[in-house]
C-alpha cells in the first residue's frame, strides 16, 4: 500500500486539503492588500490634501480584499 492509498484509508487528506486551499486562496488577497496600502502611499505622498479620500478609498478596498479572504475560508468548510 502506498502513502497516498494510507492517507486516503485514514481520512486525513480532505483536510490537508481543504488547508492547502485556503492557504492558495489567501495569496491573492494578501497581493491585493499590499497593492492598496503601496498604491495609497504613494498618492498620500504625491496629494497631501486628498487624504481624507484617499484613506476613505483605501479602507474600502482593504475590506473588500479581506471578504475574499474570509470567504475563502468558509469555502473550506461548506465543501467539506
């Protein structure tokens, strides 16, 4: 019997995969994130007098980014 026929007879790679999932479907937020506070820096730096919208602008998109995270997460137990 080989290792994946073992962790397939014992009912553990659903897990492991669900685990895998999530940490791949956490990359692309986590990009997102780094560009909107990167990005906002920079138009911080170049408007100083924008900032109000600016940081208005940059929350919104950091929640929209992390509801990707989370629903990625729930995704793992809904499929489960």
């Amino acid at each position: 019997m080989s290792a994946l026929q073992t962790l397939a007879a014992e009912n553990t790679v659903s897990g492991n995969v669900n685990a895998v999932a999530y940490g791949l479907a956490a990359i692309g937020p986590g990009i997102g994130v780094g560009i909107i506070f990167g990005n906002g820096t920079q138009a911080l730096a170049r408007q100083p007098e924008a900032a109000g919208l600016i940081r208005t602008n940059q929350i919104m998109g950091f929640a929209f980014c992390e509801a990707l995270a989370l629903i990625g997460i729930v995704m793992g137990f809904v499929f489960q």
